[in-house]
C-alpha cells in the first residue's frame, strides 16, 4: 500500500501526471471538478502510472479540494 499527496489542475488542456521535485504529485485532468468528474479521472491516471486497476486507487482525502492523499493498494 502506497499514499501520494497530488495537486490536481481541473479543466486542463490534456490529461498527465508527474512527480514534482518535493515527492508530490502535479495531476492535471480535462475533466471539470464537478459531480466527482475530476476525482474519476484522476484515479484513472493514477491507476495508469502505477499499473493497478482503478478500484485499487482510493483519495482518502481531499475528495472536494486540490490537495488530495491518494491511496494505492497493490
């Protein structure tokens, strides 16, 4: 089990992640952050990086901020 601490960019040109120089996470998604449309999408990215299934990626807060811990269970 794994936990990031991710800054997430809504309404961004195009989707990514990357690792920022302090050990945090920079997660820019296309998605608007309403109805949860940006949390989905952010755990798809994650889910992507760290090659696990979606369901295996859990913000464990943050859930309506920018600032979001995310949980990755392996």
């Amino acid at each position: 089990m794994k936990t990031i601490r991710v800054k997430v960019k809504p309404q961004s040109r195009e989707s990514s992640l990357q690792e920022a120089g302090d050990g945090t996470w920079i997660a820019r998604v296309k998605a608007p952050p309403v109805d949860g449309k940006a949390n989905a999408e952010l755990a798809e990215l994650v889910a992507e990086r760290f090659g696990v299934r979606k369901a295996q990626v859990i913000i464990k807060s943050g859930a309506g901020a920018r600032l979001k811990l995310v949980q990755i269970d392996s």
